[in-house]
C-alpha cells in the first residue's frame, strides 16, 4: 500500500488501541495489542507519517532508532537488591528502568500527554545480544522488568533487507507479534503531500512530467545509485534557504540529495530553465490581475513544458496564501477562547487583577506551545496560530501593567475588541486570497483557453486541503465552473474507454 493509506492504518488501529469499555479499561489489554511494523524502502517517510499521526490524534509520540541500542541500553543496568523471601534475607538481581521506558514516562511529565505512540525505527537492525529481548517487548510491552505505560502504542518500522546491510529478515515468530504494513512509493501521493507542506515549485513540476525520477534505486559497479522521497524534500528545504540566501543552487548541491548523476544532472539542468520562467513570468503581478501584455503572449505560446513550469509557480504563489490563511484562520477561535476562560475566572473571582490574570493566561500559552511542540503533537498552522496569539497576549499585559486596563470588566472589553479586529483582519485577508484565485483562473482560462494546463490546474486546487477549506468557506465562483467542466471532461474520458472496450470485446460492426 501507499504511505497514505498506511497512515489510515495507522489512524485506525491506535483510535482502536485507546478504545476504553465501561470499567474505563482500554479494550484491548496492552500485551495483546500487536505492534504496527511499517516494512519499506528507506526515505519514502514512514517515520513523517507516525509524526502526523500523532499530530492529528493529539497525542504524545515518543521516537528512537534501535540500531544503535545495546541489550543494556535498551534493558536497563542489573543492580543487587535485599529482599526477604519466607524469613530469609536474598540478595537478587533486577534492572533499572530502560532508558526508552524512562523517555516515556519523561514525554507524560513534561506535556501531561497520557496517551501517545512510542515509535521503535529500523526495528529490524537491532543487534543480535538484543534481539531476544525485543522479542519478549514486542510481545508483552516490557524491556526487563518495566512495562511502557497504559495508553502508549507502539508502531515500528523497518527495511527489507535488499537495502539495509545491517537489517535482517524476522522469523516466523517474531512477525507472528506484530501486524506487517508494507508500503511502497506513491508519487501521487506524496505530490499531495509536497503541495501541503510547500516544497520547491523546481521539483514538483520537475517531478509531473518526469515521475519516473521520484523514486529510484539501482545497483551498478560503483555501489547502488538511489533518489528517495526523503531526498527530494531535503533538496527542497536546502533550495529554499539558497535562494533566501543568495547562494547559488548547482549540480554539485543536487547531487548531494539526488545520489543518482543522471537525475541529479538533469535535475539542475531544468533547474537553472526553471529559474528563467521565474524571472520572466511576475507571479505576483498575474495573481494581482495585473499581467502585462508580453507575459500573457509569451504564455500563450510557451511549449507545454514552460506552461506545466508557470503553472507550478503560480500554484506555489496561491498555496502560500493559503497556507497563511489557514493558519491566520486558526487565530480567532484561540482568541475567543482566551476571552471566555477570562471571563470565568472573573466570574469566579471578580476582583482579581487583569495583570496576575494575563500572566496566567499567557503563561499557560507558553506550555501549550512548548509542550506541544515536545510531544510532537501540533501541526505547523496551530504551532503558527498559538506563535501569534501570544504576542497579542503579550501587548494587553503591557497594556495592563502601563496601567491601560485596570479592571476585569476593561480587560474583557480589550479582549472583545482584539478579537473583531482579528476577525476583520482574517476577512480582509480572505478576500485578498480569492482575489487572487480568480485572476489566476481569469489570467490561465485566457492564455491556455480549454487546454489540459486548465485540467491541471483545477486538479491540483480540489487535492489541496487549504484550498479545499478556503472555497468551502469563502466560495470561488471560477473554481466551481472549471471544475464542472474538469468532471463532464472526465464522465467523457470513461465513456469512451468504455467504448474502446466495447470494440475490442465486439467489433465495431457490433456498435450502434
């Protein structure tokens, strides 16, 4: 399966595992809750997906590689204990508490997170004095004596042994503990993926048309030859920060990510062409609605390949908004929040201080932020959402501490009035964004008319999940009638593969 529908497997089997009956007990006691193992290549992201997980469930998620633990490590020290068995004093041996126990436990103290995901990689590199070991904690949940708490799932993952020196096959009865999810790559997949998390527009266009080159692995004379997934979206993060910089993106930065020189080199190739079509083509001034003439004549005749480019940068420009968008949307709600645990404490205590109030306010924000962070369970637009709500919080305790709010009733007021500027500002904003979602409609239905750009175009919009959000909320007139046409487009396309099948099961003398 695809690493997205292994993420589903994921999703389902810890909201399963975190099942309680009535007693309040979970379902399904901890050692017989089968550890997940993802089994694939490395670098197509299972370990980003056990990250999203936890993320989108908001729980805990506790992360180690096993391949560099030993029996003791993983175990826990022997120490000498006294004890007194039928009157008579024994000296016994126990263990301290393993080091991967004693992180879980130290992920529940620090964000209060109870619940969570302890994710063993590279399961399959452990050593061969710990293996034994990890056979009885894949079993029973424990690493010597010290079981991992209630509420704590574990999900593995690894690689098959054809890329991995050190990794090794399980036997029969180390797999029959554990529920195998072997996952392969998907570009379609993770092109979704890409568009939500902004990579380098050079790469996802590169990558439409050359797909081929997403995932690659052969083994020649001089070693094996490999592009991953992985490897892509670290180029991209790179590309970024050059171009921030200044700094020149060459062959010999690509190939550092892309250690295959075929695709490396023409990679860098199509980059260099891809940076010509930004210097030309003003995205800003298109999605303004303010393309001069020669842009709209140089696009309109453009050979498909410099069209798939400029749509990738005008995509690039209108997902950025979005992504901002969403997460902007995300403020007002968290503020509202803030306004109404105010107006309970008042309610509660109605002469306390809006000075000792805001800092309490402000400094339970904080933990939010940094113990969410730790647990790995906020998305980056609720980590952007709560980065920008503290600062707000931040200028009313200024206010507050000047003097300008000085009573629980003026500091509610400040808050309300926070809040509807938040609003107006997340309106005002909105309106920008599908401004610019109907030139860039106007602006491509123009200089492509009904060409498969327009196709494209509407494709990559409805998969986007920003984009799907903002249209549902705000609508997008252009939108609905292009993506009317893409489906009565597509209703064609089946009707006539059904008649190609019809031909070739009938003859065409048969058909009407």
């Amino acid at each position: 399966m695809n690493i997205k529908e292994a993420k589903e497997q994921i999703i389902c089997t810890v909201q399963t595992y975190l099942t309680r009956n009535r007693q309040g007990q979970y379902a399904i006691p901890l050692p017989r809750q089968r550890p997940l193992c993802l089994m694939g290549p490395p670098g197509i992201g299972k370990t980003a997906i056990v990250e999203q997980v936890a993320q989108e469930l908001g729980i805990g998620l506790v992360a180690y590689s096993m391949t560099h633990h030993t029996r003791q490590s993983a175990i826990g020290l022997p120490v000498i204990l006294e004890k007194s068995y039928g009157g008579k004093a024994c000296r016994v041996s126990e263990y301290t508490m393993s080091e991967i126990i004693a992180s879980v436990y130290d992920m529940m103290e620090e964000t209060g997170r109870k619940e969570g995901i302890l994710f063993l990689d590279e399961i399959n590199c452990v050593s061969e004095t710990l293996a034994p070991s990890m056979l009885q904690f894949l079993q029973y949940k424990v690493f010597g004596r010290h079981p991992i708490p209630q509420g704590w799932v574990v999900v593995t993952a690894g690689n098959p042994p054809e890329y991995n020196h050190s990794a090794r096959d399980f036997d029969m009865v180390t797999w029959d503990r554990l529920r195998r999810i072997d996952v392969e790559p998907d570009f379609r997949v993770w092109k979704e993926y890409g568009r939500q998390q902004g990579l380098h527009p050079a790469i996802m266009t590169y990558l439409e048309t050359r797909w081929n080159d997403f995932y690659r692995v052969e083994a020649t004379v001089e070693g094996k030859r490999f592009v991953t997934p992985r490897g892509w979206a670290d180029l991209s993060e790179s590309i970024v920060l050059y171009e921030q910089r200044g700094l020149p993106v060459d062959a010999a930065l690509v190939a550092q990510y892309l250690q295959d020189p075929q695709t490396a080199q023409t990679f860098a190739l199509y980059y260099d062409l891809f940076c010509k079509y930004q210097s030309h083509y003003q995205v800003e001034k298109i999605l303004e609605g303010k393309a001069p003439a020669d842009i709209r004549q140089r696009a309109a005749e453009a050979p498909f390949d410099e069209r798939l480019a400029l749509i990738g940068l005008l995509l690039d420009g209108v997902f950025a908004s979005l992504r901002e968008q969403a997460a902007r949307e995300r403020l007002p709600p968290l503020l509202l929040g803030q306004l109404k645990e105010a107006r309970v404490r008042l309610t509660a205590a109605p002469g306390e201080a809006p000075v000792p109030l805001l800092e309490a306010l402000l400094e339970e924000r904080r933990q939010e932020l940094e113990q969410g962070l730790k647990a790995s369970a906020l998305t980056g637009q609720d980590a952007t959402a709560l980065r920008d709500l503290i600062p707000l919080l931040e200028q009313l305790l200024a206010k507050a501490q000047a003097g300008e709010i000085q009573s629980g009733k003026k500091l509610l007021e400040a808050l309300l009035a926070l809040l509807e500027e938040q609003r107006r500002e997340t309106r005002r904003q909105a309106k920008l964004v599908g401004q610019h979602l109907e030139n860039l409609f106007a602006f491509c239905g123009e200089v492509f008319q009904e060409g498969q750009e327009l196709l494209v175009l509407t494709t990559e919009l409805t998969v986007n999940h920003d984009c799907v959000q903002f249209i549902g909320k705000y609508g997008c007139a252009p939108y609905f009638k292009y993506n009317k046409d893409l489906l009565i487009y597509e209703r064609q396309l089946e009707i006539l593969g059904r008649l190609a099948e019809l031909e070739e099961l009938e003859g065409p003398e048969e058909l009407p």
